[in-house]
C-alpha cells in the first residue's frame, strides 16, 4: 500500500485511516477445471499436512500464515448476499465448488465473525467448528483425492473490516449509504467463507439483493437485475480465474453508466452521485487507457469492464478490484490507469506470496510513468531522477521491494516507487524493443495464472539474452540507496 496526493506523489502512509485528501492505491493450461499451475501451489503450500488427512489451517504465506488452506482448490464460488443499509445486517449463502487435492477428513474455511447456521458437503449435514478466522468442516464421509465437491455455507451477521497490520482497514466497510469492499490483503473472510489466499483463484457468480433504489456492484460481466417488494436483485458473473481479495459487492446510491466499447467489451461504471461531476472527465477516458494499455501489455484478459466510484472518505484507497476497480472517491487520471494496469499486472498474472506484491504495485506504478511519457508529459527518466535525488535516508530506500520484511510494509513507497525505478533500469539495460517484449510476455505467458520474482527474473533473461544478476540484486533484493542511478 502507498498512500499518495491526487497527482501521484509518494508520501509516508499513517497508522490511521487516510484523509481524505490522500488516495492509496493497492492496486496456465487448464486440465478438468483445475489450472496445473495451481495444483502445484496448493500441493507444496500444505507441507507436511499433505501427508495427514486434514487440510492445512494456511497456505503457508510468510506474511499471514492463516491465509488460505491446504487440501483442495475452489473452482466457483456462487454466493448469494442479501445486505440491508440501514441495519447493516448481511445474509448470505456462498455455494463452493472444489476439487481435493489430498484425502480429506476435515478442511478450513476462511470467515472472520458471522454467524454460521449450516454447512452442508455434497448432499449432507457437515460438521464445524469456529476456530479464529478459522471455519474448520468436517464433511460426513472423508474426501477422496481429486474428488470434487461442493459445500453450502449458510451464514448471517453484520459484517465489519478487518484492520491490516499497517493499521488500514479492509473487508466490508460501511458506508452512509451501503458499503465500500475492498479485500486486500486479508479482507475477503470479512463477507464470504473463502480459501483466502492469491493462489487460489477461481469463476465467481454474484446475486445479491439490496433495498430498492440502492445498487449492488460485483465482478465480470452484469447479468441483469429484478426488483419486487421494495428489493432488487442483482447478479454478476465473472468467469475467468480470480483471487479472492479480488471481489467485490459494494453497495450504495449510484449512478449507473453501461455501454459497448471498441472491440466488444462491456463496461459498467456505478459512480456515487455526489462524486459524479469530478469523476466523469477521468472515467471518459478508460476506453483509450484499456486501449494503450492493450498495445503495451496485450488484450485485455476479461470480458468487462468499468468502475465503481464510490464517497467513502475514511478509507483512503483505490484497489484493482477484477475487472472493476473500486475508488473511495473520483480519481485522478493517474490513478485510473494504475488500477487498469493492475487488471495485467496483479489480476490475470496473480502472486503467489504477499512477499512478491512488487510484481503489482511496481508494474502498475511504472504504467503511470509510461503514460505520462507516451502523453506528453514528463519522460520516465525523469521521473526516476527525481527519485533518486531523494536522500539515502528516506523512506524510497527502507526496504528492497522484493523482501519488504513483514504484512505491514507491503503497501509502503519502497514496493511502488523503488519497484518501478527496478523496471526503468531494466529497461535501460535492454533497451525499449526487448523491455516492451517482456512485459508483453509476462502477461502473455501467465494469463490467467500465477507468477513469481524469480520467474520473472529468468524471462528477463531469456528475453534479453543477458545475465541480469546485478541489475536485480541492486534493485529489489538489496536495501539503502544504490551507489549508481
């Protein structure tokens, strides 16, 4: 996370919640269903609790090691929420269809607070317990390897964030009119039971119901809304492969914008009514950036489009929301085409450990400066020799972006800014032609996917045909200011 002013400048982000002046950005083959690039994620993520028949309570992750669960891989989530404004009261019924990838006696579930009322496996009444954010199920037969499976969570409560170990909130945050969710990194378990962790992605489908006049805004492609009794019901789906601090259902008064752009892609803009005049200039202008943001990076991984602009002040943060980025208030142009650039970097190429999230924040940060350079602002270089005139003190040299040491420091300027400056000197090293190849191919290669630092690192390498040793361990991996710009 950084916290940034509208136009784009690192600042040292609070312990509280932002201000509201300031936005903070956080922004495989496929074999019977399961991408095989996951199942050896899930696999070597349980470690030793692959070999018992119980699904491990994490997946591993240096940063928040009761993230995820081993066991088993969720192909679709279906979840059905009914969430009331005024009461703040939430109803909700999350559907889970998986696959085991070990025999299983007992597997977890994420889900912080709610009350849970049933869970069923296939066709019968299963056991659980609560244990943290911990939903452990005992289904009544055990699970055969590869065996697929679906679960029924019947749940109900009023659903709150969590708060990150930088003191930031995430998760289901209320609102004055409905509510503003964003999850990263923790805050999915707050409104579904989920396998938490960027590892784990699956198809999602949405049904959500809200009090007339109030919009519920989710994932992927708008499949229509019915309203009866005062309520209207609203379903999303979204198809390709998503993480879960991914999704979205915010709530609120918004008003809504839908049309076809070039190429056929559908876009869906819900804008708080109180934001829509400073939100409009910008918003106008997201079929052009998805457009250079197509030729840079290659087509556009989803089927839809759009935006949900919402007034939620204390939140202090735009996030990379798939396919529909989520903004706590109307963004600046910058912002806009660094929360696109993630849907590439970050969405359809995933991290595999939190430890990795410069793969995101410093790719969609470098966007930014390409756009500014390719629209007649200033150059790339330029903006890393402001940089890099920053003091050997500051806050940009704290931390290597590729090891930013714990939870708390994961969203801080070294990730972002340094991140990019990484990709400038990479691109200074092998030139613009074989640059602008590999992160065409990174996105290309991992479509959908996972990647890693070191993966990226070898593409590096074999694109350029260079040995690039030093160039990384100076940039990401080693910490204080670089001897040479």
């Amino acid at each position: 996370m950084i916290t940034t002013e509208p136009g784009g400048v690192p600042v040292t982000p609070p312990q509280q919640p932002a201000q509201p002046s300031a936005v903070r950005r956080r922004g495989a083959v496929v074999a019977a269903g399961l991408p095989l690039a996951v199942v050896g994620l899930l696999a070597t993520a349980a470690g030793p609790a692959a070999a018992s028949t119980v699904g491990s309570a994490g997946v591993g992750d240096p940063y928040f090691p009761l993230a995820g669960n081993g066991g088993y891989h969720v192909h679709h989530y279906d979840l059905t929420l009914g969430y009331d404004p005024k009461t703040r009261h939430l109803d909700g019924r999350a559907v889970i269809t998986a696959s085991a990838t070990q025999r299983l006696t007992r597997f977890n579930l994420d889900l912080k607070g709610l009350k849970v009322t049933s869970i069923t496996v296939g066709h019968a009444k299963a056991t659980f317990r609560r244990a943290g954010q911990e939903l452990e199920v005992t289904p009544k037969q055990p699970l055969r390897k590869d065996q697929e499976f679906r679960t029924t969570v019947t749940y109900s409560g009023t659903p709150g964030p969590v708060t990150d170990p930088d003191g930031s909130l995430d998760g289901w945050i209320p609102t004055d009119d409905g509510a503003f969710v964003a999850g990263e990194p923790q805050g999915a378990m707050t409104w579904f039971p989920a396998n938490n962790h960027p590892k784990d992605k699956s198809a999602y489908d949405f049904t959500i119901t809200v009090p007339q006049g109030r919009t519920a805004v989710a994932n992927g492609v708008f499949r229509g809304q019915k309203t009866a009794k005062g309520r209207t019901t609203f379903r999303w789906h979204q198809p390709e492969p998503m993480a879960a601090y991914l999704a979205t259902a915010t709530v609120g008064n918004f008003k809504v914008e839908q049309y076809t752009a070039p190429g056929g892609l559908k876009v869906y803009n819900a804008v708080d009514p109180r934001e829509a005049a400073a939100a409009a200039p910008v918003l106008k202008q997201l079929p052009s950036v998805l457009e250079w943001e197509s030729e840079l990076f290659g087509p556009y991984p989803f089927k839809a489009a759009g935006a949900i602009v919402d007034r939620a002040p204390n939140v202090g943060y735009a996030l990379e929301t798939q396919s529909r980025p989520v903004y706590d208030r109307a963004p600046d142009l910058s912002t806009l085409v660094h929360e696109s650039a993630h849907q590439w970097f970050g969405d359809s190429v995933s991290i595999t450990t939190w430890k990795d999230i410069w793969l995101n924040e410093g790719f969609a940060t470098y966007a930014e400066w390409l756009y500014e350079e390719q629209h007649g602002g200033k150059s790339a270089q330029q903006t890393f020799d402001a940089l890099y005139a920053s003091p050997a003190d500051s806050e940009l040299w704290a931390f290597p972006p590729a090891d930013p040491g714990s939870g708390a420091h994961i969203f801080e300027e070294p990730v972002y800014a340094r991140g990019a400056m990484a990709l400038h000197k990479l691109r200074q090293a092998v030139g613009d032609r074989t640059f602008f190849r590999i992160l065409r191919a990174w996105a290309t290669v991992n479509r959908e996917g996972h990647g890693t630092t070191a993966q990226f690192i070898r593409l590096s390498e074999r694109q350029s045909g260079m040995d690039l040793d030093e160039l990384f361990h100076t940039w990401i991996f080693t910490a204080g200011k670089p001897a040479q710009p």
